[in-house]
C-alpha cells in the first residue's frame, strides 16, 4: 500500500499534535491566555496543511482581501477564517473559546463560565449551544439526527446556528434508543417511532415506562437496553403504571445509564427539543472517557457546520 505523501501531512512544528503527548495538557494550557497563539492553533485545526480553502467549494486558491477577508477564486465566495465553521457562532474570541471548552470539560455551570470568563450568561450559553451541537455533528448518525424527525434542523438557518426550537407533541417527539456494545454506548434515533408510540406500546402490549420527571424510558426493547424520550407538559403521564420489578437498564446497574441519570438530573428543566444534544454530549463524554476531550472538541469545533438542506 502506498504511503501518503509527507506534504499533505499535518507539520510537526505546529501546536497540535496528531498522537498526543504526555506533555499535551501544559501545551494546551499554554493557550488559554495568549491570544495569538490560541488563534494560530484553531487555525491549524481548520486548515490541517495550513493553506486556506474555500468553506464553500474547497477549492484551495483563494485570494486575500483586506482585512481578514478572503475570496475563492473558483465560486468568488468572499468569507472569513471561520465562516462555516461551529466555531463562528458565538462572540467569543479564540482563547475565551479555549477557556470554555477547558471548563466545559469539567462540567461547570452556566453561571460558573460566565463568572470565570467575564462574558454574559446569553454569550455563554450561545456557545455552549454550538459546542453541543459540534458534537452531535461528529457522530456517525449527524445527518439523521439534524433533521425534521428530531426538530434540531429548526435551530439551523443555512451553516448558522440563528433558529429556534419547533412546537413539539405527543406525535411528533422523537424517541431516543439505547445501545450498549462493550465499553461503548450509542444514543440512536429510533426513526418512526414518537412519544405516543411508546404509550401505546405501554397500554396495549405492556412494554413497561418509569418516568424520572420529563424523561421517560422503557424496559429492554429489541436491541435497545432501553427507548426513552424527553416530554413536556402536554403528554399524559398520569396513564404510566407503576411497578414493583425494575426495568432491564436500572436492574443490570449499567455503567452509562448510571453515570447519564446523575447528569440528567442536573439538567433539570430540558426541553424535549434539547434533548438529543444533551444525550449525544452524554454518549460522547462516556466514549471518550479516556482521552484528551479539550483537543477533541477544540477540533469538533473549527469542523464545517454539514450541509444539511
Ligand atoms: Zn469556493
């Protein structure tokens, strides 16, 4: 098999290292209050060969124009270094984005970034929102989940994060599969299925429901450890049964389900239409529980937003 060639390798001399040394947590900390170098590292991960390309086409000869402007030659799209990117959402400049995501990764709260940084509880929570959904975006599943079936495309207008969330009912909230293979964990859309499947299971075919506030979830079904979704205070939940036996996912004491119902709990008044971000942040938080999740959501980031129309 023939190599790739050295020169579309990313260079070694540059902040980020492909394999991450022991060394890598004092290199990225280094960062967080140097404005210049912390631009230079996010540029890096948004240009890997360390020349500009078009967000738009990919073409790779584009012209500077004043300012930070560029243009690309081929579609003559004029853009910015992070036009398209998660990244350009959010009035927050790259060493404030790099302090964020360190504290982001210690899961502080709103309250607590704001503090830290000095920026408004909105600013942060814009941000926070582009985070989330950069991590989304990254699963295999992303294109599914940004979608009408999960009401997340709502939040999208072209590649900026500027929409709101759409009116959610008993027919139209998405139910959520959870899959456990080995050490990992997959949060899946189960496609056709909405909240009021999952009651009509429960009435008429006793699949079991627990309810823990706005989340509910089933015992064992098909593949799935378990169903769930997150409802609002239009579903009927007084129709739930309660039961003496636990459902598989509690009686089995799974690892995730108990490390995801801790953090639940602390996202306290989410909405249904959030709620795929919080899960797919959960099923990302646990997966990479080993590894350096600062650099990878650093990357996650300066990604383009997909082309989801
Ligand atoms: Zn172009």
């Amino acid at each position: 098999m023939p190599e790739a060639p050295r020169d579309v390798m990313p260079n070694s001399s540059h902040i980020m290292p492909a394999i991450v040394s022991p060394d890598h947590g004092a290199a990225f900390e280094a960062l967080l209050h140097d404005e210049d170098k912390a631009r230079d590292y996010l540029l890096e991960l948004a240009w890997p060969t360390g020349d500009p390309f078009c967000p738009r086409c990919g073409h790779r000869k584009v012209y500077s124009l004043s300012g930070e402007r560029l243009r690309c030659a081929a579609c003559k799209y004029t853009f910015q270094p992070f036009s398209g990117r998660w990244i350009n959402n959010g009035a927050l400049n790259p060493a404030e984005w790099l302090r964020l995501i360190v504290l982001f990764v210690e899961e502080r709260s709103v309250h607590q970034m704001k503090e830290e940084l000095g920026l408004s509880y909105n600013t942060v929570y814009k941000a926070l929102t582009a985070i989330r959904f950069a991590i989304l975006a990254n699963a295999l599943d992303a294109r599914q989940l940004i979608s009408p079936a999960t009401g997340l495309d709502s939040y999208l207008k072209g590649n900026r994060l500027t929409g709101g969330p759409r009116e959610m009912r008993m027919d139209t909230i998405p139910v959520y599969g959870i899959l456990r293979r080995d050490d990992l964990v997959f949060i899946d859309l189960v496609p056709g299925f909405q909240a009021e499947t999952l009651f009509h299971f429960h009435m008429n075919f006793h699949l079991k429901l627990i309810r823990s506030g706005n989340l509910v979830y089933t015992d064992r079904y098909k593949e799935y450890d378990a169903l769930m979704f997150c409802g609002n205070d239009s579903l009927p939940y007084e129709v739930i049964r309660r039961y003496d036996e636990p459902p598989h996912i509690d009686a089995v004491h799974d690892e995730f389900w108990g490390y995801a119902q801790s953090r639940i709990k602390k996202f306290r008044g989410i909405s249904c239409q959030r709620f795929p971000l919080y899960m797919k942040e959960l099923e990302f938080r646990f997966n990479n529980r080993e590894k350096p999740l600062a650099e990878i959501l650093a990357a996650y980031l300066c990604a383009l937003v997909p082309d989801t129309d």
